[in-house]
C-alpha cells in the first residue's frame, strides 16, 4: 500500500532527494567511502558546502550583505541565538503560537521583551491584526507559519525595527523578499531537509553591536568565519538539503512551489469547507498553506479515533493533530504531490459518506 506522508516533521522529501542521499551514503562523490564517513573538511564536501550556500542564495533571491549559515541544535537553539546575539535592550514578538511563546520565554533571559501582540487568548486561532510595532526596539520577532495551530503570515509587518523570522515550515514554499529582514532562521526538517540541520540567514551589520559576551558557538560570526565548519557540520543533512534544491529548481523555483502549494492548499481547505463532518480550526484568511488543521464537528467528536483509524488503513500518515490541540492536521510541505492530497480527501469523503 502506498504510504502518503503528512507529518509536520521530520516529514515528506522529494524522491530523488532521498534516492541520492541512499547513493551516497554507500558512495560519496566517487570516493569510494561513505557520505557517513566523510571529512567536512574535505574538497569534496567543501563542494557540497559552497554549492547548497549558492543555490540557497539563489531561490530565495538573497542580497548582498547577508550570510547564510547550516548549523545544528534546531530552530530551539536559534531561539535564545537572536537575543543573545541582537538584544541590547529591548526587542519585540508577535505571539502566534506555541513556537513564538517559546521564543518569547528565551528572549527575557536577554532583556526586556515587548510582546507587541497575541492571539493566545483566542486559541491561537488566527494571526493579530493591526497592532502597531513601537519604536525603539532592536527588532522585531514573527513566526512566519504555525504548525500547531495551523495559521501563516502572508505579509511583513511594518516596522521600523529589523525584522527577524522564524520560517522553520515555510520557507521556500512562495517568494520573499529578505531584504525587509534582518535575520531569518528555521529548523529544515519540514520543508529542506531530514531532521539535523539549521539555516540561518543573517545580515551582517547587524552583528557585533550587544555588550555581553557571547559564547563561540552561538556566535554567528564565529560560523561566518569559518564558513559553517568552526565545527562538525551534519554532513548528511547539508548533502540532502542540497538535493532538495536542486530539485526545488528543476520544478521552477519558489513562485511554482507557490502555484502547487495554493492548489493543494485549496483542494484540502475546499473540503473542509464543504464537508457535514469537518470543520476548519482557524481564521480562514490565516490558513496556513504548509498545515492544514481541522476537526470534527462538535457532535461528531465520538468518531476522531475512529477517522483516524480509517485513514491510517488507508494509508494516511501523521495526521493526528498535535498532542496539545487534538483533532487532524495535514501537512502539505513542498514535497508533498498533490496527488497525496487527493488520496486524503477522498479518505475524508469516504469516511463522511459511511457516517
């Protein structure tokens, strides 16, 4: 039976991605040794290095002035690596989820911390609207999509503050422009890479300017010295990255990712929205199109275990919503074809037809 993959993450990569990853790690590059064993600091791993920074800069369009790093520790690490990097004084977030609280709770080991506003209240069921980023501020903080809850911002706030984002799940899924950012960072494990590595892109006028010292290896100038190798870089999850992208622009880039990720977005939240049985979980202008979360409705409740029962037969995988909001959700991440899509919402419709 063929699997259909939805976890938020680790989750789907491109076949060839994965196919070229296995050849590798039986050969690497013709040496004759495995990609498991190679030196990070080896010509031909340095090549896997320069060429993954390169295409990265690329598809994303970044300027010049920016420096991308591939690191460990996960976005997690990354959440007190802003503030102990860029906080002097004050620095402002935009509360959306469980992530952004999270990089909320480090950011107050470094400063004072102006959450500027939230939805929390609400369930974190959509995103904040019309607030106003105040002056002052070293900058500013947006988780650009929720996994938990489900919600994505499509536009940048305005703010006068450099803009720092955490696009862990979206990034590369549609065009940006990162020159309005100061430094984004995510976790790869949801749409570049197995679970291992993560990206930093970082303007580099805005380092060296916080009193404090800071430790070697969450400073982002030691890693742009030493090109991202100061230490073991996770070679294997750096090598599928940059199968990822190759792939990312044998399919047309960022703005076809965007087309495909509408489509399928559209064709799971068009279902929902039709359906007697499914309910949506959040604002619809604030659907994220990488995690789509939904539910039964209230006097179906009594058939989740049974759903998810059936759509596991039917060979749906890791669409139990997250364990601190119940109900489903669907993660539908660059890789994702749309024909896993459909297979789920013809399991949704099967299941509502019996019910």
């Amino acid at each position: 039976m063929k699997k259909h993959v939805f976890n938020a993450g680790p989750a789907i990569l491109p076949e060839v991605a994965k196919e070229k990853t296995i050849d590798a790690i039986r050969d690497f590059a013709g040496t004759g040794i495995s990609l498991l064993e190679v030196s990070h600091r080896s010509k031909d791993f340095q090549a896997v290095m320069d060429e993954s920074t390169a295409l990265f800069k690329e598809l994303l369009g970044v300027p010049e002035g920016y420096a991308i790093l591939w690191l460990g520790g996960g976005a997690s690490t990354q959440f007190f690596s802003v503030p102990y990097n860029l906080l002097r004084t004050k620095a402002g977030y935009l509360d959306t989820d469980t992530w952004s609280a999270q990089a909320i709770k480090e950011a107050k080991l470094f400063g004072e911390v102006v959450v500027v506003a939230s939805s929390k209240e609400g369930g974190y069921k959509f995103i904040p609207k019309d607030y106003v980023v105040p002056e002052g501020l070293d900058y500013f903080h947006i988780t650009s999509n929720n996994t938990i809850a489900g919600t994505e911002i499509f536009a940048e706030p305005k703010t006068s503050a450099p803009l720092i984002a955490d696009m862990s799940s979206n990034i590369l899924s549609r065009p940006i422009d990162v020159s309005k950012y100061g430094l984004i960072y995510g976790g790869a494990q949801k749409n570049l890479a197995p679970a291992g590595v993560t990206f930093v892109i970082v303007r580099e006028d805005l380092l060296g300017k916080v009193e404090r010292a800071i430790p070697s290896m969450v400073d982002y100038r030691t890693h742009i010295a030493k090109g991202s190798l100061f230490n073991t870089p996770p070679v294997m999850c750096i090598f599928s990255a940059l199968q990822a992208l190759k792939w990312l622009k044998e399919m047309g880039g960022v703005k076809e990712m965007e087309k495909r990720n509408i489509a399928k977005a559209n064709l799971i939240y068009n279902t929902i929205d039709n359906s007697r049985l499914f309910m949506g979980n959040v604002a619809k202008e604030d659907r994220s199109r990488m995690n789509a979360t939904f539910s039964l409705k209230k006097e179906d409740k009594d058939l989740e275990k049974e759903f998810l029962d059936f759509a596991a037969a039917k060979g749906m995988v890791g669409v139990k919503g997250h364990r601190s909001v119940g109900g489903f959700r669907a993660s539908i991440y660059n890789a994702m074809p749309i024909e896993s899509v459909q297979a789920l919402v013809d399991c949704m419709k099967e299941f509502e037809a019996a019910h």
